[in-house]
C-alpha cells in the first residue's frame, strides 16, 4: 500500500511529514492528504516523491520487486561511467583496481 512505503521511505530518511513536504515543495495539507485520509498522489506528486526518495514510482506503487530497482546515476556517477568508458582498455584496469581499493577500505 502506498502510504505504507510512503511512511517506510520518511522513517528510512529520518524525516516526519512536515519536512518532506518543506524539502520536496509537496504542500503539507497534501502529504496529511494522503497519511490521514487515505488518499493517492496525483502523477505530478508521485513523480516528486520518486525523485525526492531516488526511487521508482513502480516502488511506490508496489509493482514489481522493490530489490531490482536501481536508483538513478547521480552527476558524478555519470561523469565517472563516462571517463571510464572513455578510456583506454589498460586505464579502464587501472580505474576498476582504484575504486576495489577504495571500496575495500
């Protein structure tokens, strides 16, 4: 159920209702809206909570397994991804032993 996940997503982000909806731009009366009345977002909120939460509205809508989601690349992310992909096939090594190392620690 929506506000279920909704609730889950707040508590895993140390959040209550009042500063999602200031950090999101999601008016308060909206998010009591659906905690209190039972009602759904609408499409523009679920696609603002998706993005607020890095998550799928699929997540959000309990369709398909919640596990197999992967949250968008961030902008470093994706500049990393293309570095690497931009390199030659010895840097490419080199890069994957670095962020093992890093990882590792």
């Amino acid at each position: 159920m929506f506000i279920d996940i909704f609730q889950e997503l707040l508590a895993e982000n140390s959040l209550n209702k009042k500063q999602f909806a200031e950090k999101s731009g999601i008016p308060y009366p909206t998010v009591i809206g659906w905690t209190n009345l039972n009602r759904l977002p609408d499409y523009t909120a679920l696609k603002k909570i998706a993005d607020f939460f890095r998550c799928s509205a699929d997540v959000l809508l309990e369709r398909g397994e919640n596990d197999a989601y992967t949250p968008p690349l961030t902008a470093d992310e994706q500049r990393l991804l293309v570095s690497y992909r931009n390199a030659d096939a010895e840097t490419q090594k080199a890069l994957l032993h670095i962020a093992e190392k890093a990882s590792e620690e």
